[in-house]
C-alpha cells in the first residue's frame, strides 16, 4: 500500500510559489523539475533568463553546475546503500573502486564516513573546469581516474580525522 501524501499541490499552485520565489527575490532566473526515477519528469518549469549578459531565456532542459548541491544526493544515496547493508561506511574507498589511486600511499586508508565528513584530507579541487563541463555518464570515474587526482597527496593521514572541506572527496 502507498502511502498518500497529506497535502498536494496542483501545477497552478506551484506555478504560482515559484513565480513569486522568482519574482520577490528578484532572481534573473528559476528552473525547478520535480519527478521520480520509476515515473520520470513530472513536473518542469522555468522562469527568467540564464545570463544577464545575453538576456537568453532560461529553458527547464537548460544545464547549471549543481556544484555543492550534489553533495546532498550524493551523501543521500551513500546513506541509503549502507540502509541496506549494501556498503559499508568504514571500509575503505579502494574496497569499491579498485582503480582508485593518488601519489599518496595513506589515500589506501580513507574511508567512505573520512569521505562524507570532509576528514579523510584530502585536499581541495583548485581548478573546478566551470568552462568545461563534461555531462556523459563516464565524466565523475574519468576525472576520478585523471593525473589530477592520481598526481595529489593528501594534507595529513586520514587517520588524524582532522576537517577540511573537501570537494574531491565527494
């Protein structure tokens, strides 16, 4: 049996929240797609325009950088797998990626919680290629995999537990 939600909202409804987030706040624009895996994209709509400089319409199918937004559907997915038994948060990285490597022989150790909780030290990404985007399904194991990361060390062992926010750990 599924449950039903207590409250819905009509599309004329959420229209309307939206357009008035997008208006009060004065944003130049909004995008929002709400939707499940089984079903799909149930809902898309998008308001505004996507540069200031071109004046270009925003579109609900144009592409942004989620950057650190990512992180929650990340830490969300992690979670739902260990849920199920099905990872184990203190077992380390390299038990799941068998590819994974950095210059540092400490890298070995981190853990999936060292990941989650930016203690595992590794260091910070200094160039996020904001001008190169890649979207194919390979784009996170390929740079995962690049002399990038394969070329780092570590700030300190991650068995010092010590935070640093780190955007290569996630």
């Amino acid at each position: 049996m599924t449950p039903k939600p207590r409250h819905q909202i009509s599309s004329r409804q959420l229209d309307e929240q939206l357009f008035n987030a997008f208006y009060y706040y004065d944003l130049p624009g909004l995008a929002v797609a709400v939707g499940s895996g089984r079903q799909g994209l149930e809902y898309t709509k998008a308001f505004g325009v996507k540069s200031k400089a071109t004046n270009s319409p925003l579109r609900p199918d144009d592409i942004f950088h989620m950057a650190s937004m990512a992180k929650l559907f990340t830490g969300t997915g992690i979670l739902q797998l260990w849920e199920k038994g099905q990872l184990d948060l203190d077992a380390p990285l390299t038990g799941y990626l068998k590819w994974f490597e950095m210059k540092d022989p400490a890298a070995k150790g981190i853990t999936i919680r060292q990941l989650l909780t930016h203690t595992s030290g590794m260091p910070d990404v200094q160039d996020y290629h904001w001008d190169k985007p890649q979207t194919d399904a390979e784009a996170l194991k390929n740079y995962a995999r690049s002399d990038e990361i394969k070329n780092m060390r570590l700030l300190w062992p991650p068995t010092h537990k010590k935070f640093s926010y780190s955007n290569i750990g996630y």
